[in-house]
C-alpha cells in the first residue's frame, strides 16, 4: 500500500500533518534511491573486475595448458627418437630439427611415429643405431669364489678347466 495524501486524509490527519509525512516519506524513498543507485554502480564495478579476473584466468589456464601438451609433445618427440635407436646425446637436436602439424598428434601422442620420424631418419641416419647381436662365448660361473681348489676339485675338472684355471690348479697340486 503506497502512502498518499489521499490515505492521510483518511486518517483523519492534518493537512500541515500529512505534508509532513509525505516530505518525510519522500526523503526516505529518494535516500533509499540513492543507495540503490550507488551500491549498483559498486556492484557494476565489481561485475566488471570479475569479469576481467575470469578473462585473466581463463588465458592463464589456456596458457599452462598449451605448455603441458607442448612438453607432453616435447617428450613424446623423444621417446619416439628413443624406441627408433636416436643416439641419447643427439635427441634434442634431432627433435628441434622435426616439424610437426596437429594432423600429426592425437592429443599428447604421435598419431604415426615411424611416418613423423622418417624425413629425420633419411636426413640424420648416422645418429640412429640399429643393435646388431654379437656372437659371445657362454660364460661360466667360477669355481670356487671363497677358497682354494682341492685335489677332489681338480679331479673333477676338465682339460680345458684345469687350463682356464691353472694358476689355482697348480697350487692345489703343490699343496698336495
């Protein structure tokens, strides 16, 4: 219910009265406006350094973002010259010298390592080892780590033990 003149009337209140009240009231709502108006204007305020600290925000989580999946990138280049035998020493040259397109990642990981890695290989072949098996001979475990041959040893050895071993075999025979 709104207070007018008409309603101070009623009341059966003064005319001086009722000018009074209605000042009064007028003072009150026009007072109230203005701090409407004011705590508006603050709340714009802040609507706008929000939304500047959300912008802000959201280019520095773009920002780390785009440098994880750089070095997730970074890393994969590697460990794909790694499995492909690249020399450990030459990996960071070799992977700044690769060009990369987004057709050639999934996310973090190549789509197609040996396609991606082909121009380097072709180009920079000598940095890349294949292993190559070399024949051994079977390793034996020796004899006797803690004490010297015995004569029972000796007699259980083979020729080519005894002469593998023949500085310890000659020893326990002079002992004998």
């Amino acid at each position: 219910m709104s207070l007018t003149r008409k309603l101070l009337r009623e009341l059966q209140l003064t005319d001086d009265a009722a000018e009074r009240i209605i000042a009064a009231h007028v003072e009150t709502v026009d007072a109230i406006r203005q701090e409407r108006d004011a705590l508006s204007a603050e709340s714009a305020g802040h609507q706008e350094e929000s939304a500047r600290l959300r912008s802000e925000y959201d280019s520095y989580r773009r920002q780390v973002e785009q440098e994880r999946l750089a070095q997730a990138r970074a890393d994969a280049i590697a460990q794909a010259l790694r499995h492909a035998g690249a020399n450990e020493q030459a990996i960071p040259l070799l992977a700044a010298t690769l060009q990369t397109t987004d057709e050639d990642w999934e996310g973090a990981a190549l789509r197609d390592a040996a396609a991606t890695l082909f121009p380097v290989k072709t180009r920079y072949g000598a940095f890349f080892a294949q292993p190559v098996p070399i024949p051994t001979s079977r390793v034996s475990p020796p004899l006797s780590t803690g004490s010297a041959l015995t004569r029972e040893d000796v007699s259980g050895m083979s020729a080519r033990e005894i002469n593998d071993n023949w500085s310890m075999v000659r020893q326990a025979l002079s002992r004998g």
